[in-house]
C-alpha cells in the first residue's frame, strides 16, 4: 500500500493535504469523536456554538483555555514534519486542514489553508478587532488570566477564532480550498472521520475530477469508500515511511 501511494504521489501533478484531528494524536491533542474523544466527554452544543458562548462565555473561555494549554505544550509529529517536507520538495502543493492547532506552520508548511480557523487567534464579538496571541506574545499570560477576555478597541467579549457548529466556515479559505482541490490530481487524506461538511468535500472534489485519494486513517472513515488506497495505521509512522520510498523515487 505505501509503496503504491508513494509512487502516486512521487509522480503527481498537484498533489494537496486534507487533514483532520487524527494527525495530531500522536502530537497528545485529543481528537473529536475517537475513543476519549472530546465530543464523547463534553457535549458541543454546550462549548462550541454561537449560542453556548452567549448563553455561558466564561464555561466555553474555561474549556478553550484547557485545549489551548494542551495544545500549546504539543510539538508537531513524524507527519506533520513529513508534510513540510514533501512541501519543501515542491511535490506538496497545500495543506487544507480541519485543525486549530497550529502544527502544520510549526512543522514549516507555507501554504495552509485553516477551513475552521485558529485556536492561538482571538476575535471580537462586536467590532472588526482580531489577534493572534503567539504572535503578540500575549499567549502565555492569556492562558494565566481567568477573567473574560476583553477587545482592547471597544471593550466587548473577545472569542476563539474559530468555527463553532452551525456557524460558516471562513468564506476566503473554503473557496481557495475549493479551487485547490478542483486542480489537484492527489489528496492525500489523513486523519479525518470525513464526517464534518463543508470540509469533508474536498476529497470528493478530486475524486469526481478524476483524481486520486489516498487516506491514512487506523480505523475506516466517511472518506473510505472513495479512497483508491487505504492505508490501515497510524500518521506519524505510515507518513514517515511514505515520505522515505518518496524520496527513493524522486532520487
Ligand atoms: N493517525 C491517523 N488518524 C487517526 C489517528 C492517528 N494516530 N488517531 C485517530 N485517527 C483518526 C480516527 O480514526 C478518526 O477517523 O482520526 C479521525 C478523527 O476524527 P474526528 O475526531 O471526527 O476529527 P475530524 O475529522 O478532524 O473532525 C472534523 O469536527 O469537531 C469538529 O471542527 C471540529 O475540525 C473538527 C471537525
Ligand atoms: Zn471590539
């Protein structure tokens, strides 16, 4: 299977990621709806809606800062370091990942397309006033605060940058997200239940373009029925492999 989809990616036109939270496992960020997901220990309509935010900002602050202390400690692993890797070679085009976490621009990737937003970057409620804390080097002292975060331009609740359920995703990113697929000949899948939409059309965009799909996933997934290859096992091992017999290719 690895020698397979190395082969096709080795060869590959516009090869692009689409990434999900299993590729951070491995990096101790727990995922959504694994085993010990988040969503089978918290209910997400209590933490990660619109409405859940108004009806108890300081419950959804408390639990966003326990994931961004977890998050911010996480180092990027053998897949995430695979990825700027095979960037670096030119052979990788994009990363479209579903993740906040941040780990693909710390492994080195440039062309990152967050489809659900940032977990290090803050919002206001009310005006046009948005930060990203590592790069104003206000994270650390942010996660001490136990206050509500207040928007330095006109005093209203600051919010987590990203995307709650039933809100849109970032209207730039989905369709430059959407452009990339529809020039893309190899997604390479990893990590993803495949089950949250829009997202999770970005492989079948490829596919119904006649491309390929190559997923990464120990258990199957939403996307697996239209995966040319599926390769049972872990991110960081399988990519580290794969990234090895594609180096052997390209020579
Ligand atoms: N390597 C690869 N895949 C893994 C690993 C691993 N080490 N560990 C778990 N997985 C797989 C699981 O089998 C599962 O299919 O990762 C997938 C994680 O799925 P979800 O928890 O549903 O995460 P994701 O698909 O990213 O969720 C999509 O839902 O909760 C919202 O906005 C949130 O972006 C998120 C979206
Ligand atoms: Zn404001």
């Amino acid at each position: 299977m690895i020698e397979g989809a190395a082969k096709i990616i080795a060869r590959s036109r516009f090869l692009i990621a689409f990434t999900g939270a299993g590729i951070s496992a491995e990096s101790g960020i727990p995922t959504f709806r694994g085993k010990n997901g988040l969503w089978k220990r918290y209910r997400p309509e209590e933490l990660a809606t619109p409405e859940a935010f108004a009806r108890n900002p300081k419950l959804v602050w408390e639990f966003y800062r326990w994931r961004m202390r977890i998050i911010s400690k996480a180092k990027p692993n053998k897949a995430h370091l695979a990825l700027a890797e095979l960037e670096r070679m030119g052979v990788l085009k994009a990363v479209i990942t579903q993740n906040v976490d941040d780990l693909n621009r710390e492994a080195g990737n440039k062309n990152i397309i967050e489809l659900h937003g940032n977990i290090f970057r803050v919002k206001c409620i009310r005006c046009d006033y948005r930060e990203n804390l590592k790069e104003s080097g206000r994270l650390e002292k942010f996660l001490e605060d136990e206050d509500f975060p207040k928007c330095p331009k006109c005093g209203s609740l600051l919010r987590p940058d990203v995307v709650w359920f039933g809100e849109a995703l970032p209207e730039g990113a989905l369709s430059k997200a959407f452009n990339l697929a529809r020039k893309s000949d190899v997604c390479l899948v990893i990590g993803t239940s495949g089950q949250v939409f829009p997202a999770a059309y970005i492989p079948h965009i490829v596919k119904d373009n006649g491309g390929y799909v190559i997923e990464i996933n120990p258990s199957q997934s939403g996307i697996t029925p239209i995966a040319d290859i599926f390769i049972r096992g872990k991110a960081g091992e399988v990519m580290d492999e794969l990234l090895k017999k594609v180096e052997e290719l390209r020579g």
